[in-house]
C-alpha cells in the first residue's frame, strides 16, 4: 500500500489528475444570455441530476447564443457535467446522441465517446473518499463553488497494468459490477413507478366507490348526488371524519410522572406513510418539549396540520404504550366497526387534499387548526366493503414497501462496492477478468 492525498492505495494502482484522464475539461458561459420563451435549453447546476438532467427548470437560449457558447463547451454523448455552483457535483452522464443544449458555469469532462470512462469517472466523483476528500479541500470555508482549476486537478483513482499503464481491462470488469447494480435498482425503481400510479388509480377509484371490490364499475342508478362530492354510491354516506375516527383522543397531563419515558415523534420524523424512528429521541417527561403531547397507539395514524401538502401523514404500526407525537400533529385512532386505514387513506388521496387547501387558501401560515381537521369530510362505506378496499390498496402498499426496502439494500450493495472496487481493497477475480 502507498499513502496518497485519497489515503493509502495498493501499489498496482495510481492517481491521476482528472486532465490527464479525459480528452479534456471546461465550463461554459459565465455570462447570463437573455432567457426566451423557447430555443435552446441552457443547463445550470440546479438541472443535473444523479439519474439525469432536469429540463423542466431550464431556460431556453437564442441560435445565436446556444451556438456562441457551445464554441467553447460544446456537449457530446458520454461527457459528463458537474455542478460548480450551489450544490456541488451531482454528476451526470450525457448518453443521448443529439445535444441540443448548452451549459453556464457547469464543469464539463470531454471523453471523446468513452463510455468506459465516463462510468469511471461517474462513479469515481459518487464514491464516499471523493466526498471525503472535496471536504477536506473546502473545510473551513463557506464556500459553494469550485473552479475550472480545480476540476482540471481532480485526482482521479485509476488500476494499473504491469507496464504502468491504465488497466482498461480491469476498469471496465468493474464498471460492469457496479453498473449491474445500478441497472437492478433501476428497473426497480420503474417498478414502484408503476405500482404508485396503480395505487393513485385505486385511491381515486375504490375510495369514491366508483369501482367494486371486485374490480367491476358502478353504473350510473347506482348513485346518488351530494352537493359537494358529487357522485356517492348508494348505501354510502358522507360523514365528518370526527363521527367515524376519534381524533385527538389521549394527551399527557401536565401532571404526568416527570420520570415517565417517552418516545417523541416529531414532524422532522413523519414522511408521507413513514416513520423515521432513526429521528425519534427518547425524553423523560420533565425534559421533553412542551409540544410532546399527544398519546398514539398501535392503529393510529398522525396527520401533520402543519404544511399538510407536504403529506406528513403516517401509520403507528409499532407496539408500545409511551409513543408521543407534537401537538404539531392530529392523532386518529379507530373505533368499532370503522376501518382505520380506509379513512388513512382518504386523507392521503384527493379527498383530503382539496380540502386541506381550502382551509388554508389566503393563509400566510400553511396551517390547519383542531376546529378545521374536525371538519374534514370523508366517504363513510360499509364496514364490509371498508375493510375490502382498505385491504386491496393495501396489498399495493405492502409490495411498494417490499421494493423499496430492496432498493435501500442495493444502495447499501452498492457503496461497500465502490468503497472496495473502486480502491483496490477488494479484487475482481482472475477467473472473473478472464472471461
């Protein structure tokens, strides 16, 4: 092993500076052209994207521009860009062979149609010691840019072969480990897609009544009218969410045991049907918040009456008698012969979403009260067919979950592979190499 500025590296690999690794590396315009209602798009930081470029918030260029800049940074298939201002990297491979954009003050690594470098070097500037080692470069400092300069020194961690040149063989053998995992979590990934507009469908479908449990859809004798939801299955009513769920049920009294223990669940901690129990921190009574209030069991589900578009709504599935949450949050806890998750749900859906809007249009403070959730209105199905079509969206819910928990054990796959490919430490087989 040798010592490095990336730490200590087998001796059969390298370092070189990223100039030397690519054809070449440049920026574009520091200048702003004026934006135009159409044209061509002008890529900045803010539009890359570890997956790829956003073009939704581009500005558009004139002819004249786009061609002036790409004089001197012009993008070709399988460059790859890297923020220099704001948020820092973010690297992005260009796989698509018609460029039709340009780039301001967005680092630009030519490779002369090297996919395999490209790769590398992608994954290289994704790796943990990369991170590390900008860190070290920028402590200290506020700083949120980084120069062409600086770009152009990257030191880039390369395999060696036995006459000190570049093992490509070896690069691409791990290019491929690495890119297999990627293409994993990616199909993965476009499966929760299609799952999540599965799930939207039967939200909007099954939650109205529109369609059966059994899949067949209601014909029109089959409704009656309510003035402000239109369409209601017949044997179905509408209700207030306070008639069919309690809400706000249990809170701690001031006079609470100051050494009860309790775990506080925070709006930092709920994300739309999760829980982050990583975030929630252990108090005795006589230490926790003044907000930690709010009694939630097993069944429940918190509704976040604070920017409630941003869902922080989630499910407590956990046992335990000493889960707390903020006063920030509506507690909703069953009651006999109400499905909990059907109205869960609902307030997830369209339904809760245009009503918590009309309950803060005109606000400055993006908040709902007590009073406004306790009028929140909801379909009220039989108990059957609650308990039917809670199940069905469940079923969707649980295979999403069941995806993306693979997802979080490829990302885990996948960086203990670039810590020890992409350094040496582990080894591609000869076997392996050889094929």
């Amino acid at each position: 092993m040798k010592e490095t500025v990336l730490g200590l590296i087998p001796l059969d690999w390298d370092i070189v500076k990223a100039k030397d690794f690519c054809d070449f590396v440049t920026d574009g315009t520091h200048d702003t052209p004026i934006p135009k209602e159409e044209g061509h798009y002008l890529v900045t930081s803010k539009n890359l994207k570890n997956d790829g470029l956003d073009f939704e918030n581009c500005y558009f260029i004139s002819k004249e521009d786009f061609v002036s800049i790409n004089r001197r940074s012009g993008v070709s298939q399988y460059d790859l860009l890297y923020g220099m201002i704001g948020t820092i990297g973010n690297p992005t491979i260009i796989y698509q062979s018609e460029i039709d954009f340009a780039v301001k003050n967005v680092g630009l690594f030519k490779m002369g149609g090297d996919l395999q470098k490209s790769i590398w070097l992608y994954n290289f500037l994704n790796s943990h010691f990369y991170s590390n080692y900008i860190s070290r470069m920028q402590s200290g400092t506020s700083q949120q840019f980084v120069g062409l300069g600086f770009l152009r020194k990257i030191p880039v961690l390369i395999p060696k072969t036995s006459d000190n040149n570049i093992d490509w063989h070896r690069l691409s053998k791990i290019n491929y480990s690495l890119s297999t995992v990627d293409k994993t979590i990616q199909a993965t990934k476009n499966s929760i897609a299609k799952l999540e507009k599965l799930k939207t469908s039967l939200m909007q479908n099954l939650l109205t009544g529109k369609m059966k449990p059994d899949g067949t859809w209601r014909k029109e004798d089959e409704f009656w009218i309510d003035d402000k939801f239109g369409k209601v299955p017949n044997g179905w009513k509408i209700s207030y969410l306070k008639d069919v769920q309690d809400i706000n049920r249990e809170s701690l009294p001031a006079s609470t045991d100051p050494n009860y223990i309790l775990k506080y669940i925070t709006i930092e901690a709920v994300f739309t049907d999760r829980i982050d129990f990583n975030k929630v921190p252990v108090y005795k009574f006589s230490e926790a918040p003044g907000r930690a209030r709010r009694i939630i069991k097993k069944g429940d589900f918190i509704v976040s009456t604070v920017r409630p578009n941003l869902k922080g709504f989630a499910r407590l599935q956990e046992e335990g008698d000493n889960w707390i949450c903020s006063t920030g949050f509506a507690t909703v806890s069953p009651i006999e012969k109400q499905v909990s998750d059907f109205y869960f749900f609902q307030i997830l859906s369209f339904i809760g979403e245009k009503q918590f809007a009309s309950f803060i249009s005109g606000s400055n403070y993006p908040a709902v009260t007590d009073r406004d959730f306790k009028q929140l209105k909801v379909y009220e199905a039989p108990f059957e067919e609650q308990i039917e079509i809670a199940s069905k969206i469940e079923s969707v819910v649980a295979i999403i979950n069941k995806k993306q928990a693979s997802i979080n054990q490829l990302d885990k796959l996948k960086k203990s592979l670039m810590q020890n490919l992409l350094t040496g430490k582990v080894r591609i087989p000869q076997e392996a190499l050889n094929q």
